[in-house]
C-alpha cells in the first residue's frame, strides 16, 4: 500500500488527472521533478508580483516592480534549480528579458495602484468535501461587490475547451477561502500577464462542481493507493515529463509520436528515452 499525502493541492490534483504514474513517482516516489525555465519565471514574476503588492498602492507602479526585479534577481541565479539549467549568458539575458515582459504584462490587464490587497501568497489548507485541500492563493483582493481571488500565470492562456478546467484551480480556492473564513469570495480571476484576464463569478454550483470533482479525484487516488497500482496515461505530455526514461509506455508514445510528427523535436524527455 503507498501512503496517502497529508495534504492534495491542484498541482497534486492535475499531475494524478493527467497520469496516476507520474504522479506516483512524482509524490509517492518523491523523485526530482526539476523546474525549467517556463516555471522559473513564473517563479520569479510571482516573487516580484508579491513584492509589488505588498507596497503602499501608489508605489505599485512599473518603476518599483523594476527596481524589485533587480532585488529579487540573485534569489533567482544562485538558486539550484537556476543553476542546473547551465545557461548561457545569451540565454540568461532571454530568461531576464522574458521575466520582465510577464511582471510588466500587469499592466496591460490592471492598475496594480487601484487595487485593494487583502493579502499575498495566502497558505490555505483546509478540509473541501472530505478532502484535505492544500493551496497558496497568489493574491486576495478587495472589490466593491466582496472578496476577489486573483491567480498569475507566466504561460500562455488555455484552448477556449480548456477554459473551464483553468478556472478550477482558482475556485477551488475561493471554497478554500469560504471554508475558513465563512465568506465567499464573489469572483475568481486567472491573469495571464500581458495577455488576457480568464473570470468567473463564484456560485454555489461551481463550487459545488470544482469540490465535488475534487473528492471523486481524491477517491480514485486513495484506490490507487491502497491497491498501490498506477495506470501509465500516455498522451502528449509524456514529451515533457521527466520520468519518460522509466517507464515503457510513455517512452513508446513518445516514439510514436515523434514517428508520426507529433511530438516538437525540442520536447525535453526526448534526451531522457
Ligand atoms: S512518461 Fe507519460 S505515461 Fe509515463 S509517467 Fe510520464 S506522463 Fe505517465
């Protein structure tokens, strides 16, 4: 029998829905699951955000955000995962240039200076329908019409398909912040910095949707566990997943796909098979 995590957070949540395997090895295992650069400049333009944030609202401005970006820059590149990518010079001025684009990209969705932070980088960790529920909400701020939950993203926005899976997350969060405090928030927003804004209103409904969903996922895994049997899931991702170099299937997928042209030639498990 493997042992149950204490704690199923979103990430948990997406990584088992996306492939059981990987997340057995991922939070059973507990083998390395190294960030790239995708997620180290998330890493850093949510550093930087959080920072802005908690300035007086008229100092949130583009300036300040640039003068934290060098404060915070060191954090950064003499972290170890940083590190490990061994880049270049040329490629650690890109990594620079593309962290600033994301923490600028506020702008191009809101005022930070007009907005009324509650709180930043808020750990939540509460029971959500029988689920031991774990989360850090980027940003929970004030509107006229109630509390607001607010999530960055650094990456590209979803398919339209995919929309309502995105916002999940981020209800699940606002049940979080209703479970604790007894209010609930009035919206959710995802901001895809310097591209667009994804919002939904938070109703009974959707959270009853999002948590239900949450404990039918919980369940199947504490079977998973207790069996101590996890389903390989190959699809397309197994090109960017990092224990492609133990495990059959999606090292044949991957293959065939790549055979077939469906697989990009940069994807990074191809040096692991
Ligand atoms: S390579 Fe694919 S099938 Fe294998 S663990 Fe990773 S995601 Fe799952």
């Amino acid at each position: 029998m493997a042992a149950l995590p204490k704690f199923f957070s979103p990430s948990a949540s997406n990584t088992y829905q996306q492939c059981p395997l990987r997340w057995k090895f991922r939070y059973v295992d507990k083998l390395p699951d190294p960030p790239g650069v995708p997620a180290l400049i998330g890493t850093f333009a949510h550093r930087v955000l959080e920072l802005l944030c908690e300035e007086p609202a008229p100092q949130r401005t583009s300036a300040r955000a640039k003068e934290l970006a060098r404060q915070v820059w060191p954090e950064i590149s003499q972290h170890k995962d940083f590190e490990a990518l061994a880049l270049t010079d040329q490629e650690q001025h890109d990594f620079r240039w593309r962290s600033w684009k994301a923490i600028e990209g506020l702008w191009d969705l809101e005022n930070p200076s007009e907005v009324e932070v509650l709180s930043t980088e808020k750990k939540m960790r509460t029971e959500l329908s029988g689920v031991p529920f774990m989360g850090i909400i980027d940003r929970l701020d004030q509107a006229k019409d109630g509390t607001v939950v607010t999530d960055y993203k650094s990456g590209k926005p979803p398919r339209v398909t995919d929309r309502d899976h995105a916002l999940e997350q981020i209800l699940l969060y606002a049940a979080a912040v209703e479970a604790e405090t007894g209010e609930r928030p009035v919206r959710g927003q995802l901001l895809y910095l310097g591209k667009e804004t994804l919002e939904t209103e938070v109703t009974e409904d959707r959270l009853a949707d999002c948590t239900g969903q949450l404990a039918s996922i919980w369940s199947s895994l504490n079977k998973d566990c207790a069996a101590d049997t996890f389903a390989a899931s190959p699809g397309p991702l197994c090109g960017w997943c990092p224990y492609a170099g133990r495990c059959e299937d999606g090292a044949k997928e991957i293959k065939r796909r790549l055979a077939a042209g469906r697989m990009r030639q940069d994807a990074p498990a191809l040096k692991l098979i």
